[in-house]
C-alpha cells in the first residue's frame, strides 16, 4: 500500500509530511506505519518503516533524525549529518537544524507534531508538543533555537498535524487546575463535559502559544487521532480499548 503523506501549503517548499499510518509493514494493533522504535512492535518491521519514509523524505534512513521525547521544553540543535547512527537519541522534545539534507521527525500518537519552516533563513524545526510540553514552553524554545541559527519571528511559519481533538480529549478537574495555575486565561481551551469533566482543546493551545510568541503564520490540519482509527494511531483510543500497545506516528521536515 502506498504511503499517505498530509502536507501544508504553509511549508511548502521545504520537504516535508505528517503520515498517516497507511502503507506500513506492522501488523496486529501496530497495522501499518509504526515507526516507534520505543514499542513493543517487530523491530524489523518498525525498521522497515523508517526507511520507507526516509525514501519518501528523499535522504539516507540515517539522515532520519530522532530524539528520545521525554514531554520536557528541551530542544537539541542537529548541526550536521549524525556521525554515528548508532548513538543514542538526544533526550529533547524538539529538534531543530540549519543543515541541508538532514530529516527532522517527532514521534505522536495524540500529541500535537508541530513542524517548523524558515525558507529565507534556510531553518526548521520539528516538535513534539503534549500539554505538559506546550504548557511548559517546547513551542517557544524551538522557535528561540530557530531564532539562534539566523531565522526570524516574520519569517517563521509553523503547522500542527494530527493530534488528538477537543471533542476526544476528556479530563478530569486537576487537570485543568494545572492550566489554572499557570494563568487564569487557559480557561478558554476548555469546554464542559460531563459533571466534573472538562473537554481540552490541545491544538487551541498550540496555536495560541505560537501566536503569542509571535508566529502568525501557524495553522492545524484539522486531523483527529482519536476520531479515525483507519488512518491515525492513538494512546488514548488504545487505552480505552484496553489493548496492549500502541503505534507511532512519524512527522518529518528537511530543507
């Protein structure tokens, strides 16, 4: 099956997509593209994946470069090809770079993938930005690490891909405490749901984050995860399914 690559006319010309599942190689709950090295899914087949989608981006299977996601606001700047593909993953929620020929990527399975494109500069960046990394600055940091390598706020344009919607996204009331106590104005991401729960809106509060940070020119794709298991994996329709695991999905840009 062919590879389904969604792509932003906001990125365009740089090389990049936020593919889907379709067209992968694993099987069982993981059926499709899982390109999670972290899951429990056949390492051969996860690999297998990678490398279709490092044909699809057009470089080396190691010019795919990863990070170990740990949902902080740590970014690592990739300023080369890596010298050993073998080397453990940087623990960083954001990657960014200023050196043609390299992918950038971020693994997600509800959290927002967020890819970055500076053309004039000749930067871009990839994120991965769940609530506690949005709401902890991963956003912000990225475009300072852009900013670092010679982009600008005017020039920057940023794009969400498929992430988890608010119609999907119940919480409980201490979740929503936590955005409380950071500024009472996060109260316009939630909507009520049913008794004491609440109904986040993550891609909202990624947009709203860019935009204060003075990226104007950022949208969503207006994918949900959770709402289409045919094309998009999802920890949370996993864990209400109660199986075992859970595939990931790659987000990927280069220059």
């Amino acid at each position: 099956m062919t590879l389904e690559i969604v792509t932003s006319d906001l990125l365009t010309p740089a090389h990049h997509g936020f593919f889907t599942r379709r067209g992968g190689a694993s099987s069982g709950v993981f059926q499709g593209l899982n390109c999670g090295v972290g899951s429990s899914d056949q390492r051969e087949a996860v690999m297998l994946n990678r490398a279709r989608v490092a044909e699809a981006m057009g470089v080396a299977t190691d010019a795919l470069v990863g990070m170990h996601q740990v949902h902080s606001a740590d970014v690592t700047v990739i300023d080369g090809l890596p010298e050993d593909p073998t080397a453990p993953r940087p623990r960083a929620d954001a990657l960014v770079t200023a050196t043609p020929g390299v992918a950038l990527s971020v693994l997600t399975a509800d959290c927002q993938p967020v890819l970055f494109a500076d053309h004039e500069a000749g930067v871009i960046g990839a994120t991965h930005a769940g609530w506690r990394g949005a709401l902890d600055g991963v956003l912000e940091a990225t475009i300072e690490a852009m900013l670092s390598l010679g982009a600008t706020r005017e020039g920057i344009r940023a794009v969400i891909g498929p992430t988890i919607s608010q119609r999907a996204y119940e919480v409980g009331p201490e979740f929503f405490d936590d955005f409380m106590a950071q500024s009472p104005e996060n109260a316009r991401f939630f909507a009520q749901g049913k008794d004491d729960r609440m109904l986040f809106d993550l891609p909202a509060l990624g947009l709203a984050r860019l935009r204060a940070a003075g990226i104007q020119q950022c949208e969503w794709t207006r994918h949900c995860t959770y709402s289409d298991p045919d094309r998009f994996y999802s920890y949370r329709r996993t864990t209400h399914a109660k199986e075992a695991d859970y595939g990931r999905l790659i987000s990927c840009i280069r220059l």
